[in-house]
C-alpha cells in the first residue's frame, strides 16, 4: 500500500498537493467555473448545473478515479479523491466512500496541505467507545443488522484555498453465487464531480464467460442483503450505463465508465448515482478444480459442474410472530409459494410456524414432493396469521427433532442433504429468552446431523444469534433489511442452497508440503457457488503437490487425484498477473488528471502478491467465524488473537483492528498549522479512527527517528526469559554491535578486525529483487534475505531512482523451522506460535528457536541460539517527502554461531582477511589502492560512510561497480526468488 501513496505523491504536481493559485481567466472562460477544473468547456455546463456548482458551500470534489483489479477472483480498489477547497476561510471536507461488507479496507491516506497523512491499523481495544470515522465494528456483539455495503467516513479541514486528496484501497474476495460473481462499486459522491472515472480490469486464469454490465442500480445502496442473490429480474442484454466501454481481449477484461458533469446530471443532481454491477463467470473443466501457485502459496478453486442434483430433506420454520403482520408476511408467502414450485421429486419437506406457539403442518414427518402435498402446502402457508411473541427456542427445537426423527427412520434417501430454513424478524420473547441457552439447546438437538440457515427481517432482530446458530451447525444467514423486497431476497436466498450437488466434501494435500491450510471439509456444495482453500507451501522446492478431493453425490462416493506441477502452475500464474500488471499500466483513455493511469501501476504491483493475500483474507474470515462458534472464553482468545496478528499483517480493517490516522491541524485564519517537530503526546487523540494514541513517527518532521539517547554503536536490546509471552518494559540492557551492516539506499560496510580494515560497496538494485545477505543453511540453519523498494532520487542527485531494503526475513531450520519477517511498521513471529508484534511498542518475545526484542520505534533485535543475533534498525518518517520511505537497517550483531562456510552479500566476509596494496603510478597518475580479497584484487578508493542512522562515522575502503570482483560472483548470484528462499546459490570466484 506505500507503493501506492509513492506513485500518488510522484505523480502530483505541486499546485494539487498544496495551496491553490489565484485563476488567470480569459475571454473566453466563464470565472465562475475556472475553480472546479471541468473536463468539458464552461460555455457547455447548463444553467441548472452551474447554478448547483456555484452555490455549493461545502468543498467540491474536482476529481474521484475508482480503479479495480481483479485477479482470479481477488479484487483490489483504489479509490483517489480530491476535494477543493474555493473559499479563503478553512472548511471541513468528508471523504465518505461505501465498501462491500465482505471488504476488508487496506489502506487510507490522506494529502493536505503538502503534507502525508497516512493511516496505521492497530489492534481494537476492548470496550471502546465507537466513534465516527471508520466502518461500523462488524460482528461486534450488539444484534443491529449488517448491511450490504458499509460507509467508510472521514472528515479534515481543508485551509482555504486548498486542495486535500484522500486515498482509500480495499480487498476482497468475491463469491460466486447463482452460477455468477458479481462486483459491485458504490457511486454516490453526493455531488457533481468535475472528472469522475471508474476503470475495472479482470484478468482470470481461465476463461472469462457470460460478462454483463447492469444498468446503474439505483435507490437503497443496502436493498439487497448482505450480497445475497436474488434472482435478478434484467434484460437478456440490459442497457449499459452511459459512457460505458468494454474491451475483452487475451483473457483480459477492461470496463470503463466516465460521465462528464453534464451526463452525471442527467443521471441525477444530486451525486447519488447508483450502483455500478459488473457480473461474470469463468469457463470450467470437469477435475480437481483450478489450483494457482504464487511466491510460496497456493489458492484452490473448486467448482464443479454437470453433476446429477442430491435429494433434500428441508424443514421450514416460519415466524407468524405479531410483527409480522402486513408487508413481511405477505412477502414471504409469495415466497414461499415460489420455493414450493421449485422442490424436486426425490425431495422431502415439511412446514413449521412459530409464535407463542408451535405449529406443524404435517406431524412427525416429512413428506415426499407430490402434487397433493404442494397443494395442502399451500393451503397451510395461506392460513398463516401473525399474532402472538416469538418462541425462537421451542421452534428451532421442534423443527430439529422432526428432522433428527426423520433421518433415523427408514425412509431417507442416502446421502440426501438436510437442511432447517429458519426465518424470523424479531428477538426471542417468549420460551427461553437467553442467547446461550438457545444456542446450546440447538447444538443438543441438532447432534451435527443437518445444517441451519437462517434468515433475518427488519431492524428487530438478534443478528448475533442467528449468525451464531447459523455458523455453529454448518449453515449460513442472511440479512433482509426492513424496506428490500423480502419476497425476492428469500427466493434468491433459497436459490443458492437448493440445489446440493455433493455433500461431505474433504481437500486434501501432501502433508508435508502445505501448512496454515484454510478450511477443507465442508457439509454441502451447492449449484452455482464455489469452495476455495489457500495455503502456504512448506517445501517450494517441490515438482508437485499431490491434491485428494472426496465427496458423496446421490448414493455415490467421488474421489478425484492429481499430482499438481508447481512450477508450471507457478509460471502461468505469474503470466496472468504480468498481464494484469501490463492491462493497469496500459491506463484508461478517459479525460483526467492522469492520477487514474497511476493508480492501475500501482494496483499492477501490489497485485503480484495476490495468492498470498487471498490466503490472508481467507484466514482472517476463518478465525472471525471460529470466534463466533467457541464455547469456552479460551477458545475464544485464541480465535482472536490469531484473526488480530493476521489482520495486523496484512493491514486490514477488521472487526478486530482500528485505522489510526493522525489529522491536520488548521489555524483560524485558514492556513496550515507549521509541522510540530516531535509526533503527538501519548493520550493525545490522533484521529477519530481509534481511541487517543499516538502514531509512530519521527522526532523531526521528514527525518528518520534515531534511536533515542542511545551512544554511536550501541542499540537498546529488551532482555527476555519468556517462553512465547510478550513483556512490555523499558529496555535495560545495551548491546555493541559490529559496523558490518546494510544501510540506507544500500550502503553495505564490512568490518575485517583482523585486518584493521573496513570496506564498503553499494548494490543497485531493482525495486521488488530480493537478496540474499547470510546464507548459512546448510550448517547454523540460518539465512538472511531483503527485499528492496523503490524511491525516487531527491533534487539534484545524479541518480533516478535509490533502493532500500522495506522487509527483512530471517530463516531458522534447525533444529526446527522457524522465522521473523520485519517492515519499518510490525514484525511478524512464526515459531511456536504465529504472533504479529507492533513496532511502535517496546516488547520482547522467546519462541524459542528465534528471540526478538523491540525498541519501540528504534530497532529490533533478533537472536538465534543465542550466539547469533542481528539489529534492524527502523527508518520511519512522520511526513515523508517524496523521496523518502520508511525502510530498515540491517546489523550483524553476534556472528559467532555462523559457520566458516557462511555466504552471502554480507556473510561471505565474516572470517577472511583482506589486505591493502599500492599499485605503483602510470605516468602523472598517482598510486592507487587495491584490495586483497580471495587471492583477487580490488580497486578502491577511501570514503567515508554514516551509519547506526547516521550517528557515527566510518572511514572505509570503497570498491565500485556494484561490488564488482570484491563479493563472488555477480550480483546476481544473490537473488533470491521469495523472501523464504534458502536454497543454495552457486557463486563464481572471480579470481584475476
């Protein structure tokens, strides 16, 4: 996500980040328009559009550019927006942008005043006050309905004549539902906007099959629940927005829609647009389903199709409670009418209805689908008349003991399905009113042998427990909000799970070459929906991952094997991610500020990682639910801390996690407050985001943070006798490191004690090369890597672009595997248990194989038994320039553990001496140095480095070129195809 704050940042021009010029006007140009930078001549804009745009007091929105990539399903979204401030006097801007509820935000930032805000996601405290600012905390115990989309909302003033910009990206996965995904992008900006541009891009592994843009869908942005399918009613060829294009060339989808202000107008005046609805599918082949291998993970889709249909046995429990009287019970009647038409010969079914009482339709059985039963059916459903509380407790005991009874009896199909269907719109009034106990009395009654869906009406109900019925007996729920149609969204609903194609699904892999596998049993597969599974591969090195997939069809068992290749998979994965990346480069040729066509590079970028942050989303999902089914306290904090560290990781906002982002400060005059010199005071409030905490910054504004109070070659280590705890104390213990080390844009700087000489080399590398610092695997089981990032050159340096190292991973193998992946911004500990550690925070933890202890916003330690240990020094900047990332130093502290085989940029130094000879002069020349290495010599020249950030000097011997002939080899010999690569890399000797 920095990766798109840099491209942001670079491609602006000064007068967008900052303080507006005073308009020059010509002849020709309408002043009163000359401020809101139309994409169209003023002498166009009707009458009624400038009179709404010259009135508008708030500030106006000069450009919104959506941009989405979706990959293989996985859709990533930059949303730009910059809002205009045309008044002298500072006025409060609101950034307010509607996300799936299945998203996860991933990143927001925001630009004003010249200056980086950017925000931090934290860990949620418990029992905290919401606040305005950020999504509502989903699944957060109280029993309101979750709708469709949530607002995310963010508010700044703006100094007068000014502009502020906002950057928001979210994720996630889109399901497939009715045979179809669907991608839904809000447009309701509230306002006419000057350039307003959505550009979606799909690239897919398999063929791209059936794509429709709907026309724009407007009234309620939540009229369908919670991205339930609902048997939509549209053309066969439904009219496309205006302005919209559609390019599908090679596999690659590009949609595009970009009304100017006067189409927006026409559309409506007052910026709520609409919905804009791209569905598709992919082309499938009968199998294991589509497997795709990316950078040490892997992602499953399975999917299957063709299949003969799995008899059902379904009890629906009906709430005819009082509240149901008028519109919700006339809809699901029409329903319910419906569902009957649909039921199958070979089904069975049977009807309950619940209020104060419990009714039964046909008493200690189900019966089969005949058309004398479809017919007393319908005269039941007629008959229902709401009156009376709700029961929910005796309703859902009842209907499972008829289902339970029925599936011991003699009758069952094999291997047929059965289901609840359980519909209610208000809370338990009457019975048994306590959440837990119900809850309990189902799991009892239900003895896993059916699975419950539930589904909820209106604003009355106890979400919370029917999510927690739902989850906790194989099922599903579904939210129907109080105005939707009630009638569509339950047939839509029944349409996705009436249909079972297989049951007992299990996914196996290799054991030893997958670990942290998402879920792989499951109950029931239904037509036109899709079972995904993410993992991390333990042995990359591997030609195959042996892949098992059981199930029960009708009275049949299917097995299906296969020996995935990886490497193959692993190439033609990289081929469509190349293509997007090329897609999103390629831009839009829609009129703009071009910030659109830089946000689809960055997009293109952040995408190469996708496999891995599918397994990411995946795996927070998963640890959300499995907090919801816990039974024990212990369970449950399990649960969470494990969806925490990951959301941690992965930087999403979650029911678990805040989004801090410190606010600008405007002065009454409108002007910008000058930069404060030192980040904001603990307990002072940084944003509305979260609870009042400070941010991690530096000292001084766009200046690296130095470890504090600490002498030049010393940094502050946390002591640490913990097994697997976290302390949080004062560091206590200083440690002297040696002045081997890679710094800054990288400078590396080799100490030879022996010799009393230091040396010193640059690496010019690319942005995203990951390479190999120690290698010693075969021997201490421990290796080094760093991946490098990119930055442009500042002002008047003779380079275009620097490199810095933005994650370093240490590696253990022996005598178990173990590792430490650290960013300027958290470290992530997979040993004993997976933990994510803040680096804001001064903490120590023992895993182990591997310790780390941090000092808050300074370094970090890490220790492998106990005779090797390294210092990573943290680069953060509070504002940073343009120029300037957050990135790490890399130290070796103790390297005495390392074997005399250790290799690497860095490693292969650590026990040779080296000399210094004079070659004589050539003619007016003077004598030049040269440097004994390994029986080769070096030129060099003397210079003189900083380092420890930047409080210490050292004199060194420099050798150019990339380090030509004084490391083995060649530079590229050191690069690594992940950042978890430990294999053995050959290197030349380069003896002259």
């Amino acid at each position: 996500m920095l990766l798109l704050l840099t491209v942001l940042v670079m491609c602006l021009s000064p007068s967008i980040l900052g303080q507006l010029e005073e308009p020059q006007f010509g002849d020709d140009i309408d002043s009163d328009l000359a401020d809101f930078d139309l994409d169209i001549a003023p002498r166009r804009v009707p009458r009624q559009v400038k009179t709404i745009l010259t009135k508008q007091n708030k500030p106006h929105i000069q450009e919104l550019s959506i941009k989405t990539t979706i990959i293989s399903r996985y859709a990533f979204t930059a949303v730009y927006c910059a809002m205009l401030n045309r008044h002298s006097a500072a006025a409060e801007g609101v950034f307010q942008f509607q996300i799936p509820a299945g998203a996860y935000v991933s990143n927001f930032t925001m630009i004003i005043g010249g200056r980086v805000y950017q925000s931090e996601v934290r860990p949620k405290q418990k029992r905290v006050k919401q606040e305005n600012g950020k999504p509502k905390n989903k699944e957060s115990g109280d029993a309101s309905p979750e709708p469709e989309v949530e607002v995310f909302k963010m508010s700044a003033s703006i100094p007068g004549r000014n502009r502020a910009i906002f950057l928001l990206t979210y994720e996630e996965l889109l399901q497939r539902r009715l045979g179809h995904y669907e991608h839904v992008t809000s447009l309701r900006p509230l306002q006419l906007v000057s350039r307003l541009s959505l550009d979606v891009t799909i690239v897919d592994h398999s063929t791209i099959t059936d794509l429709q843009v709907l026309p724009l869908r407007n009234g309620r942005s939540n009229s369908r629940s919670n991205g339930a399918a609902s048997a939509p009613k549209t053309p066969a060829k439904p009219e496309l927005p205006v302005t919209t294009e559609i390019a599908n060339e090679n596999n690659v989808c590009k949609i595009t829609f970009s009304p100017n202000i006067i189409q927006q107008a026409k559309i409506t005046t007052n910026g709520n647009l609409g919905d804009f609805v791209i569905r598709y599918d992919v082309q499938r082949d009968m199998g294991i389903g589509d497997i795709q291998v990316l950078n040490g993970h892997f992602v499953h889709y399975f999917a299957p199709k063709d299949l003969p249909v799995v008899p059902k046995n379904v009890v629906f429990v009906i709430d005819t409670s009082a509240s149901m009287l008028g519109t919700k019970m006339r809809q699901t009647k029409d329903a319910l009418f419906t569902i009957l038409r649909d039921l199958r010969p070979g089904d069975h079914f049977n009807f309950i209805s619940f209020s104060n009482k419990i009714k039964v339709w046909q008493p200690n059985r189900l019966v089969p689908v005949t058309p004398l039963n479809i017919r007393d059916a319908k005269k039941f459903i007629y008959t229902l008349m709401p009156t009376g509380g709700t029961n929910i407790d005796d309703a859902i005991n009842t209907g499972s003991t008829l289902l339970r009874e029925y599936l011991s009896g003699p009758d069952v199909s094999p291997n047929s399905v059965s289901l609840i269907i359980f519909l209610t719109d208000g809370r338990p009034t009457v019975g048994e009113i306590q959440s837990t106990t119900i809850l309990g009395n189902t799991r009892s009654a239900v003895q896993e042998k059916f699975c419950i869906f539930t589904i909820g009406i209106g604003n009355d109900v106890d979400y919370r427990l029917l999510e927690r019925m739902a989850l906790e007996n194989c099922g599903m729920m579904r939210r129907i909000n109080e105005e939707a149609d009630a009638s569509a969204m339950l047939k839509g609903f029944y349409d996705e799970i009436g249909t079972p194609l297989l049951s007992d699904i299990r996914i196996n892999y290799t054991d030893d070459s997958v670990q942290y596998v998402t879920q792989h049993l499951f109950t029931n597969y239904f037509n036109g929906s899709e079972i995904i599974i993410a993992g991390k591969l333990t042995n990359q090195s591997a030609e195959s991952l042996h892949v098992q997939v059981t199930a029960s069809n009708n009275d049949k068992s299917i097995i299906l094997e296969t020996d995935v290749p990886l490497r193959h998979r692993q190439i033609e994965t990289e081929k469509h991610v190349k293509a997007a990346t090329a897609a999103l480069a390629s831009g839009s040729k829609t009129p703009g500020s071009g910030v659109a066509q830089e946000l689809g590079v960055a997009l293109g970028s952040i995408a190469e990682d996708f496999v891995e942050r599918v397994w990411g989303y995946l795996s927070v999902k998963e640890g959300l639910r499995s907090r919801l089914r816990s039974q024990t306290s212990k369970e449950r904090e399990d649960h969470i801390k494990q969806a925490t560290n990951l959301s941690m990781n992965y930087h999403f906002l979650t029911p678990l996690t805040n989004l801090v982002v410190e606010k600008p400060e405007v002065l009454a005059d409108g002007t910008m407050a000058p930069t404060p010199t030192n980040a904001p005071a603990a307990g002072k409030p940084p944003s509305s985001f979260s609870p009042a905490n400070e941010l991690p910054g530096d000292t001084e504004d766009g200046k690296p943070q130095k470890p504090d109070g600490k002498k030049p070659g010393s940094l502050s280590s946390t002591p640490s006798n913990t097994l697997g705890k976290v302390e949080r104390r004062p560091a206590k213990k200083s440690m002297t490191i040696s002045k081997t080390s890679a710094d800054g844009d990288p400078h590396f700087v080799v100490e030879f004690p022996l010799s009393k000489l230091t040396v010193c080399f640059n690496i010019n590398g690319e942005p995203g090369h990951v390479l190999r610092l120690v290698s010693d695997h075969k021997y201490s089981g421990v290796t080094v890597n760093g991946k490098l990032i990119g930055a442009p050159a500042p002002p008047g340096s003779h380079k275009t672009q620097r490199t810095y190292f933005s994650t370093i991973t240490i590696v253990v193998d022996h005598p178990k595997r173990a590792y430490i992946e650290v960013t300027p911004k958290k470290v992530i500990l997979d040993g004993r248990d997976r933990m994510v550690l803040p680096c804001h925070s001064t903490v120590s933890v023992d895993s182990g194989v591997l310790s780390v202890a941090i000092v808050g916003k300074s370094n970090v330690t890490v220790t492998v038994g106990g005779n090797i240990s390294f210092v990573i020094l943290l680069h953060q900047y509070k504002n940073p320039a343009p120029y300037q990332r957050d990135h790490l130093g890399f130290y070796i502290g103790n390297s005495k553990g390392l074997s005399h085989n250790c290799h690497g940029l860095l490693g292969q130094f650590l026990y040779e001496e080296v000399g210094l000879a004079e070659l004589p002069a050539e003619g007016d020349m003077k004598p030049s140095k040269v440097l004994k290495v390994k029986e080769r010599s070096v030129p060099v020249v003397q210079k003189s480095r900083r380092i420890y950030s930047g409080t210490q000097s050292v004199n060194c011997w420099f050798a150019r070129n990339n380090a030509a002939k004084l490391i083995d080899g060649l530079y590229e010999d050191y690069l690594m195809s992940h950042m978890f690569d430990t294999a053995d890399q050959p290197h030349g000797t380069n003896r002259v």
